[in-house]
C-alpha cells in the first residue's frame, strides 16, 4: 500500500523507524516553509493539496492512502475532502479541529503552551513569529532535555512515560532550528484562519484517531471531527495522550488505511 503521511507541527517529513513495516510504501514530504520547501505566506490547509499530489506523482502513487499527526491531520483531511479521486483512505491522528467550530469550546484543556501559541497566531504574524523564534532559540540552546522541558506543559503522563530515547532524538531533529521557523507561523497562522475546505464533502472512508489524556489537542476536537465528516470512525483510546500515538499508533492506523472495502 502507498502512503502518504503529513507531519505535525512544527516538525519535518522524515519517517520514524517504528512506522516502517512490510507491505507499506510511506513517503513524507516537507510542507511548504519547512527544511527546503519554499514559503508560501498566507497559504491555506487546502494548499497542501497540491504539493501532495506533485509528491504523489514524482513516487509513481497513482491512489493513495493519507494520514497526518497533529499539525497534519487537517492537511490529511485536505486531501480527503479535495482528492477523492486518488485518497483511497484518511486518517488524522491527535488532529486539532478548525478554529470558530460551532458549539465546539476550541481552546477548553489545551496545554498552557497551545494556548500561547494560537492565541499569538490570532494576533497576527508579528505576535506569533517573536513567540515561535523565542521558543525555538530556547530549544536550540538547551538541546533535547531543554525540549522535553518546553513541552512539559503538553506532556501528560503517558506521554512523559514515552518522551525519551529514540522518540525524543526523532523529535529534537525534526522540531528545531531555522528550517522549521516559517513552516511552523505559517501552519499555526492557517489552523487559526479559514481551512479552505468542507468537512462535510469528505467521502472517503476517514479514521479520527486520538487518545484520552491528549493535552496537546484535546479529545473534544476528535469528537467534533468525527462528527463533521460523514461516515468517519473515531478510535478514541483511555491510555494514549499525544506521543503515544508517535511512539505506538501508527501500525494500526496502517491495518485501518489497508483494511479492504467495496
């Protein structure tokens, strides 16, 4: 099976070891303002749709399925909702819903340092950019100890439980560093505006994929997604929070994407 799996944010499209598995071609890939990518300021999460499909073509992906984690679930739902002709399967994993969701408390249990983060990404991207460029030198400067400090505010148990070795050198070189400064305002800037797309026109099967003690998005917007997107299965688990689904989730949501259907 051919997949295509969008990265979080801030982050880069580089696989980690555990998602590797027979039978699975997964390719990620840089959105835009990311490691080399080129900028594009003021893109919307429907954008990223043609980047997919110029990622897709250059790997020989005639149909495909898509997931994304965190910052990249809605661009995974993206391509469900504008791709139907190539998205064989979708899932977002830990995925925030859109900013202004109707009867949707969008900031209620967010960790501290969301909060701050999005409530900046409100303000524009002055405001937002002095608070990304202020995190990510603090990071740089302290290395990966000084990372998994900066997010103690978003770790909850589980998390923490799994927030060392080879999850946290995979985090520290893919979420730092001047190569990921103007993906990540310009990511934050398009969660927070309009995304470009209807949830409701997703025809492909979508798995919402979330974990209970989630702080970095709560599992309120899991709900919510799930019950936008017609059809969608939501697998909502008491012991994950946010890194667990990085650490362990991942082969499951392949046997989900791979699971056969008329």
């Amino acid at each position: 099976m051919d997949v295509v799996f969008h990265h979080g944010t801030p982050s880069l499209g580089r696989v980690y070891a555990p998602w590797e598995e027979d039978g699975i071609r997964l390719v990620g890939f840089d959105r835009s303002g990311y490691g080399d990518a080129p900028r594009r300021p003021g893109r919307s999460i429907a954008d990223v749709v043609e980047e997919v499909v110029a990622v897709a073509d250059a790997h020989g992906f005639d149909r495909f399925a898509t997931w994304g984690i965190s910052g990249g679930g809605p661009h995974a739902l993206a391509c469900a909702a504008l791709l139907p002709d190539r998205v064989t399967a979708c899932a977002a994993i830990g995925s925030p819903a859109p900013r202004g969701a109707e009867a949707l408390d969008w900031y209620a249990d967010f960790g501290e340092g969301n909060v701050s983060e999005f409530r900046a990404a409100e303000h524009g991207e002055a405001a937002l950019r002095a608070l990304v460029e202020q995190d990510d030198a603090a990071d740089e400067a302290a290395g990966p100890a000084g990372l998994r400090d900066a997010l103690a505010s978003l770790t909850s148990p589980v998390d923490a439980a799994v927030l060392d070795g080879p999850l946290l050198d995979y985090l520290w070189g893919i979420m730092r560093g001047a190569a990921v400064v103007d993906g990540w305002v310009d990511d934050d800037l398009a969660f927070v505006r309009p995304w470009g797309f209807d949830l409701g026109s997703i025809r492909v099967p979508v798995l919402i994929r979330h974990g209970e003690q989630d702080r970095f998005v709560p599992p309120a917007h899991a709900r919510w997604l799930a019950e936008q997107i017609p059809g969608a299965e939501l697998q909502l688990t008491a012991d994950d929070g946010h890194l667990t689904l990085y650490e362990h989730g991942i082969p499951g949501v392949h046997d989900w994407l791979r699971r056969p259907r008329g």
